[in-house]
C-alpha cells in the first residue's frame, strides 16, 4: 500500500486517505470491501466480525449484501445514505481502475446529475469528504483549505468526467 499526504493506493485502488474503507477477508481469503460508514451497523448485525487481526465475513453473507438483499447502499458520489436514485452507466476506465455498471445516487446528488450540473455534484462530493475526515478527527476544521479542496477535486475529476461521457438517464429507486 503506498501512501502519501491524501490519497493511499491499495488492494481497492486509489482514494483519499481519510475515506479509505475497512476490508473483510472471507474463508477464502477474498477481500470484501465495506464503506466504513457501514462497519457499525453489520457489525451489530454481525454479518462482519473482527478476529482480532481482521475483519471477516462469511462468503454467503457477502454475496446476499452486495446482491442488494441487505440494503446498505450507500451514494457512488458522497457515500450517504440513503441511495434514492440509479444513475445508468457503462462500464469505463479511468486513471485509478475500473467503473463497472451503474452508479448509485442519494436523494441531492441525484438531482444534481438529472439537472447536469456537474459543479454541483462535485461540490458535494468535496463538502462530504471533509465533513466525514473532521468528524473522524483525522485533520481539524481549519485544515480543510481550499488547496485541499483543489486535491481532491483534481483527483476526483477524472473519475466524475468519465461517468458524465459513459452516463445515459438516471431514474428513482423502485421501493
């Protein structure tokens, strides 16, 4: 894993430092990636457990939760819940890996991408960011600078451009 002043690069590719999400290891040894937003929750429901080196989680239990039959879905562009509208995609590359598929939306970042207004959507994806690095403690207030705001934005940029050419409609969420 290399790591630098934001952004680390991993098993699960590259992103912010401070959004860097918990891994389960399954009896296969495959890992399982979980927004750490959500760790409380399946941890209480103990689909996930810690074994005192790591995170596992049962094959099946994997497969039923990222198959939607658990929902904790969480929005593709600024990780809140919860997820109100799918955003049709084709699968694309960008710098840092593979986009597969469709992008899930929460409720503003869903108007947003129905409006087009690309600024929009990255503004919340910056302004969620922070708020999530300040809330864990990992820089304070003060450090979340407009330089900072230009790194992620520089970073994020190539990731939202190649959803705007490869995305088609967007539509709510049957319920």
């Amino acid at each position: 894993m290399a790591l630098n002043k934001f952004w680390f690069t991993g098993e699960t590719g590259k992103m912010p430092a401070f959004l860097t999400m918990p891994e389960a290891r399954d009896e296969f040894g495959q890992i399982c990636v979980v927004a750490e937003r959500l760790l409380p929750e399946l941890l209480a429901r103990k689909i996930i457990w810690f074994d005192g080196a790591e995170y596992r989680i049962k094959a099946a239990d994997y497969a039923r939760f990222s198959s939607h039959m658990i929902d904790l879905h969480v929005c593709d562009f600024c990780q809140m819940r919860p997820v109100e509208w799918t955003a049709l995609c084709d699968t694309f590359n960008h710098p840092d890996g593979t986009s597969v598929g469709d992008w899930q939306a929460c409720d503003p970042c869903g108007r947003y991408i129905k409006a087009g207004d690309r600024r929009g959507l990255i503004e919340r994806f910056i302004n969620k960011a922070i708020e999530r690095a300040i809330l864990k403690g990992r820089f304070p207030p003060l450090r979340a600078t407009a330089r900072l705001r230009l790194e992620l934005e520089a970073e994020i940029l190539p990731v939202f451009n190649g959803f705007w050419l490869h995305y088609k409609t967007i539509q709510k969420v049957n319920r």
